[in-house]
C-alpha cells in the first residue's frame, strides 16, 4: 500500500507541476447576507465534540448515517472510537463507509468490516458497507467533468448525514476535510474510480495507470460532493477534528507522523466554510511544524477543491468563526 501511495504521490506531482434545497442551504454568502457560522473548540474531548454538534442546532433524525473513515489496517491516526462514541451514540447512528478502489485491506467488504472491528468501531454502533450490494446513481448538477455520481446502494436508505471527518494532509488532495468525506468516501469502489479518473472509467484495475490533470480530479470529488449536498438538502451537518495532523490520509497504511500539534474540533452546516477554517488555522498556527501539512495542501493545488466548490454554489470561504469555551 505504502508503495503505491508513493508511486500515486509522484504521478500526482508531476501533474500539478504540468497542470434547489441544498444549494439554498449552502449558497455562498452574497453582500446581502451573513457568512456562514464555523463553530470552533480547542479541546479535543468527547464531550465537547457534542458540544459542537448541539451549537450547529440542527437535530439528526431519522435514520442517521455517520460518515468517517473506519482507517486502513496499519494506520493510526483515524479518529478513535472512544472519542466518538458519545456522539455517535446520542444520534443513535450508523457508521457508513464504501469500499476502496486501491487495494488494501478494505477493498471487500468482509475485509472492511473486519477492519472496522479491529480498530473498535463495530463495538460502539452497527457499520454500514453501503456498496456490500451494489451502488446507485445521484445526478451531478452543473458539472465540467461528472454528470452523475455513484454511491454506495444502502445510502439511500438513511434520512440524515453526520459527516465527521478526521481534517489532516492527502497524498492526492491535497488535505482531506468535509468534502472528500462525501464525495470519495460515499462513492461506492467503482464510483471512487469514476471520481479520480475524472469520469472515465469505474474499472478500479485501469484508474491508477491513466490519471487526469490534477485540477480536473479535483473539480470532479468536488462535483461528487455536491451530488450529496443536492440529495440531502438541509438533511446534513459537518463536523471536523482537525488532530493527528499528517500528511497522510487515514487511507494509508503507513502515514507520516505528525509534525504538528493538534488544532481542536470545528462544526458548520456549511461544508466549504468549514474546510476553509480548518486551513486556515493550520496557515495561521505559529506551531512550526505546519510547514509539512501546507506543503502537501499547495503541492497539490487544493485549495483549488474550495474554489470550485463555492463556483458551484456549495458554500462559502468567508465565514465568521465563533470560539466555544
């Protein structure tokens, strides 16, 4: 795994260097109107990980997917099931996740689940594998590269997202936040390769050899996110803990070490403010150590993923951040 994510990390180098009811909801903020609202609380506790959820003052209900990554065998720094699980619990919810599309040992199902369990996830609430049984179509509306978006087939049966992602670098992103939680972490394997190869192919055995211009993956996980904020509407909240702050993804088996300190638990209803915020309290971080994680986020153009997203209409980049103690 590690040598193909350093094979994939190189390819992606050379590229850059080369290279209705939801949208009411996330609109980007206009002269008229107030900037989104980024809840922010430096402790990284339990408790106050409901304590931003309850600020966003938007209930879970229904049936409650709680989208994160379950980590790849041999990771570390994915968000650990005793910090969750007050939350996860109190929306009475259910860890969703897709298969992979690179290998590794969540690339089945049986395989995923196992994973899950190993790392204490199945021992707080049920794990949902949503493409175990297939995938199914969401429209992308305005895209350059994607005309729909393909999804784990279970998706459609919950009422309500929690997304809560774990904010840190990505070998292929750039930084991984909100949005690359519901674009590639809801697609199901074959959509995963439909959104990297930006609409070429769903054969996860073709997509690494023949990858496009960074910018064009980039526009394309953004599209795939928005195909998920047009279903849910106002059925969808975010959260962020931007803590273990690696270069690497929660998707590699070996990540780097973090060379900085934690930076704390981040909450909006708008995806884009929120993954906004957290860059910026990297950028703005006099931890020195910051210096790796914003090299990873600008080697590979993406913050290009914010600007495409507030094109099309998913939020806004300007935000008021408000502390909570």
């Amino acid at each position: 795994m590690k040598k193909m994510m350093s094979m994939i990390m190189a390819v992606m180098t050379l590229l850059v260097m080369g290279t209705g009811c939801a949208q009411a909801q996330n609109k980007v903020s206009d002269g008229d109107s107030e900037p989104p609202k980024v809840y922010f609380i430096k402790e990284i506790t339990s408790e106050n990980l409901v304590k931003v959820y309850d600020a966003l003052g938007r209930k879970a209900d229904g049936k409650v997917a709680v989208k994160l990554s379950t980590g790849e065998p041999g990771g570390h720094n994915f968000l650990q099931p005793a910090l969750i699980a007050q939350l996860v619990q109190k929306v009475n919810g259910t860890i969703v996740e897709c298969n992979t599309a690179y290998g590794g040992g969540r690339a089945s199902t049986e395989a995923h689940l196992q994973a899950a369990a190993d790392h204490g996830f199945t021992a707080i609430a049920k794990v949902d594998i949503m493409d175990a049984d297939g995938e199914v179509s969401l429209p992308v509306n305005g895209g350059k590269h994607l005309k729909e978006d393909f999804v784990g087939k279970n998706y459609l049966e919950y009422d309500f997202t929690v997304v809560l992602s774990h904010f840190k670098g990505h070998a292929m992103g750039g930084f991984g936040g909100a949005i690359k939680n519901i674009s590639i972490g809801i697609a199901s394997s074959g959509g995963k390769a439909w959104i990297h190869s930006a609409g070429t192919t769903k054969d996860v055995s073709k997509v690494w050899g023949n990858l496009p211009p960074q910018d064009d993956f980039l526009e394309s996980m953004t599209e795939a996110a928005k195909a998920i904020t047009d279903h849910c509407g106002d059925k969808i909240l975010y959260i962020n803990v931007a803590n273990n702050l690696s270069v690497d993804c929660d998707c590699d088996s070996s990540p780097e070490d973090p060379k900085m300190g934690d930076i704390g638990i981040l909450a909006s209803l708008d995806p884009v403010a929120l993954d906004r915020a957290c860059t910026d309290l990297v950028r703005s971080s006099k931890d020195h150590g910051k210096i790796h994680l914003i090299e990873r986020i600008d080697s590979r153009h993406g913050m290009h993923t914010l600007d495409y997203a507030e094109q099309l209409g998913m939020g806004s980049q300007k935000y008021e951040l408000v502390e909570i103690k």
